[in-house]
C-alpha cells in the first residue's frame, strides 16, 4: 500500500507488476498474506540494489531540475552553520536572489554523497590531503574566550590565572583546552583549568562562555562576531591546530555549487585572524 501511494497508482497496478517481475526471474519475490507480505530471500537480494539504483536515478534527475531551479543542498556542522555561515549567507542571496540554499546540520563526514547532497563543507586535519577539486576555505586557529567582566572579576593577566575559572568543553571536542595550550608551548596541568563545564555542542559553550560562565577554547572563526562586538574577548593568543576547512562538491557539472565554492572562498578570504 505504502508504494502505491508513493508511487500514485493503485494496490493492483502495484501487485500486477509484482508478478511480471516474477514471472521473468521465474523465482517468488513475496510470501505470506496479501495484506502482510514479506519479501523472499530472493527478493531481500534485489532489494538493495533496485534501492540503490533508484536513488541515483532520482539523484541525477533532481540534479538537473533543481540546478536549473536555483536549488542548493549544502551539508555542514551544526556550529558553524550558525556561527559563521548563516551570518553571511544574505551577501550570497543578494547577488543570487534566484537561489535556496537549504543546509543540513548532519554529520558531512563521507566520502560519497548521500542522495540530495550537492556540497559538504569538511574539516580535515594536517596529515589528509583535499581532493583535486576541494576547495580549501581557511585554516582553523584556536584561542580562549570569556565574558570581558571576568577579566576584573578574576584578575585574569596570564595563562596560570585560568585556573580560577570554570573550563567550558564540548562533548564533540574534549580536548581543545589542551590542545590550546600545547599550541602556546604550555604543558598542561590541574593548575591550568579550572572546573569542567561539559556541552553538548560549541554553540552552547560559547553562550555559557558570553554569560559569564567560565571560558572556552574554540576556533576563531566560530566566535569573531563576538570578539569584533565586545561580547566576548580573547586575552591570550590564538594558536593554529592543522585542521582546514574544505569545501567539497559532489557533482562536477553543478554550476550552482561551483558558484557557491566561489563565494564561499571569497567570504574565507576576510577571515583575518588576530
């Protein structure tokens, strides 16, 4: 039932159909009631690969009407969605009033797109090469941020002066606070951090941070509205950690992607870091 309504026709057109396939393999595809039926072994084979040969279908004829309709399907982490790219995407819009770009906050983290995907924006770290056509956006540089009163209210002037404040961390990112001390030629101790903070997501954090929380390592990118803003503030240095942001299109003809990877470089290029 659920095939003839996704497909428009009628539960017989759908069972006449059936039973042409079968008769051409000459094996049963479905067993049991009509109104229950299971598939066969033979059909939990076909299965897979009719599925599979399906969506490529559909994917390449959507690529061609919905490129021409001015549809974009762009996948990303959640964070930097709202943080860096929903920010500017009205300079994108206003030079291309004709285009949806819709994001998906799933993990991009795959090496072959996944039905709808036009682009990914990646992160991949110092030892991974981009492919030939990734287009590298900027390098990632970490620092750490907190609310500009606690820098009085804790008399925060050096790295050691950390300690008197909770440490803000991320359950996607554990590790930042060490490896922002590391990357300032700092080998950490208990005295380095305070108490843990736990979130789920950077953007969580970085609120916590910005309402006088504690303090949180994160990317520079990910907070430079605040810091131009005086939301937030740096006092120590940001250090660079190897990871790059890319940008990766999934179909080579997309001339709409091939567009946004072209606006996307050009924004990655006011990323001034401090």
């Amino acid at each position: 039932l659920s095939a003839a309504e996704e497909l428009g026709v009628t539960h017989g057109a759908i069972s006449r159909q059936v039973r042409q396939l079968e008769d051409y393999l000459g094996v049963p595809l479905f067993q049991g009631t009509r109104h229950s039926p299971v598939l066969t072994e033979a059909g939990k084979s076909l299965a897979p690969a009719l599925s599979n040969a399906f969506n490529e279908i559909e994917a390449a004829v959507r690529a061609i009407a919905e490129t021409e309709a001015g549809v974009l399907d762009v996948a990303c982490l959640s964070t930097f969605a709202m943080r860096w790219l929903i920010p500017r995407l009205h300079r994108f819009y206003a030079a291309n009033p004709e285009t949806d770009v819709r994001l998906s906050t799933k993990d991009p983290k795959i090496s072959i797109p996944q039905g709808r995907l036009d682009l990914s924006i990646l992160v991949i770290d110092g030892a991974t090469r981009p492919n030939a056509e990734d287009v590298v956006l900027f390098p990632e540089q970490l620092g750490i941020v907190l609310a500009p009163r606690l820098l009085q209210e804790k008399c925060i002037a050096e790295i050691a002066d950390l300690g008197r404040l909770n440490q803000l961390i991320t359950r996607t990112r554990p590790n930042a606070w060490s490896n922002w001390l590391e990357g300032s030629g700092i080998v950490p101790s208990a005295g380095d951090i305070g108490n843990v903070r736990e979130y789920d997501h950077y953007y969580f954090a970085i609120e916590a941070a910005a309402s006088g929380l504690g303090a949180c390592a994160v990317p520079y990118h990910l907070v430079l509205d605040d810091l131009a803003t005086g939301r937030l503030i740096a006092p120590f240095r940001f250090v660079a950690t190897g990871y790059r942001y890319i940008a990766r299109r999934h179909r080579r003809d997309n001339k709409l992607a091939i567009r946004f990877c072209a606006w996307l470089k050009s924004e990655a290029r006011g990323l001034q870091y401090p």
